[in-house]
C-alpha cells in the first residue's frame, strides 16, 4: 500500500504523518517507511520502528488495513508479495493493541476466510470484537470482505451489522455512495 499525502507544517510533523495515515509492511512486520520533501532539506526517507516510536498504550484509535492472504502463490514482485501476503494476523492485531489506550478502539477489514483467526486473534490481545459487517458486490454474491471493529479491553458483546451490498443490477447502491459522499 502507499500513496501521496500532503501536509503543511510550520513543525516537523513526519511522524505525524506517518502514523496519521500509513503503516506499510514491506519492511517487516513492525516497521514502516516513509519519504517527505523539504525544500531546505531535499527528500528526507524515514524508517520508523512501530514498536519504538511512541510508547506502547499511545493511540485511541488504530485503523488496519492488512495484507489479506497467508497462503498460495505469490507474485513474482517482492515488495507486491509482502504487501498482499501476511506473515501473521497475530503480528499486526498485537502491535495495535500494544498501541492502544485501555478502551481505546480497533478496527480493520479482511476476508471472510479469516474471519475466525481474526476474532480469536483480537480476543488473545485484549481486544473484543464488537461489530462485524460484511461487504459484498450484490445482494446474492457471497462477501468478499468483512469489516470488524473492536474494543480494548472491552466487555464481550458482538453485534452482526446487516451486509454491506455494494452494487444492485450494476449500479452502485444509496448506501455506497453514502461511503464515498458521491452524488446521487
């Protein structure tokens, strides 16, 4: 994953930048990288250490996108291998509860196939499940997604959202365009 994200600062804010938006996993598990420009300083690059930025119990709030799959064929690239395949769910669900304040909030997506290694994961760091959501493309597709949050140290208590149905005779759905503030 990556991507482009501008921000104007009159203090160094690369750290903020950096855990504000992106953590990438094609340096390991518990590290991310990072270029920012300067004009006074050119282009700076940036490895963070997850584990050793900020102290461990930092965050209110840690949102996840991870790398889906554990197995099978893997792409030829490297950096696209690591970006899509997981070493571990456990490595990235204890690195956010290591990161999170006591009741602080967890959420993250992944597929369905991972649903239970997911939920036993958050339960083995103090995390509990609290809402799940299924994403699938229409009404009689199978999910390709789930959508789980989760609290820290929360009470156990897990309520199932109705799908999330992205697209009804191949027109995106009210609801779709809802998430994306498009027009409708």
């Amino acid at each position: 994953m990556g991507g482009f994200f501008g921000a104007v600062s009159a203090n160094d804010c690369i750290s903020d930048v950096f855990f504000g938006t992106d953590y990438h996993s094609h340096l390991g598990t518990r590290r991310g990288g990072m270029t920012a420009f300067s004009p006074a300083l050119g282009f700076q690059r940036n490895i963070h250490s997850i584990e050793n930025s900020y102290r461990p119990a930092s965050f209110n709030s840690v949102i996840t996108n991870p790398p889906y799959f554990s197995g099978g064929i893997k792409n030829y690239s490297v950096s696209k291998s690591i970006s899509r395949h997981m070493d571990s769910i456990d490595s990235w669900i204890w690195i956010a509860s290591r990161m999170l304040v006591p009741e602080g909030y967890f959420y993250t997506m992944n597929r369905p196939e991972n649903l239970i290694d997911v939920v036993c994961s958050m339960r083995d760091n103090h995390l509990e499940p609290k809402t799940i959501c299924f994403v699938k493309n229409s009404c009689n597709d199978e999910p390709f997604l789930f959508l789980i949050s989760g609290r820290k140290n929360g009470r156990p208590s897990v309520r199932i959202q109705k799908d999330l149905i992205l697209y009804e005779n191949d027109v995106k759905t009210d609801e779709f365009n809802k998430l994306y503030n498009l027009e409708t």
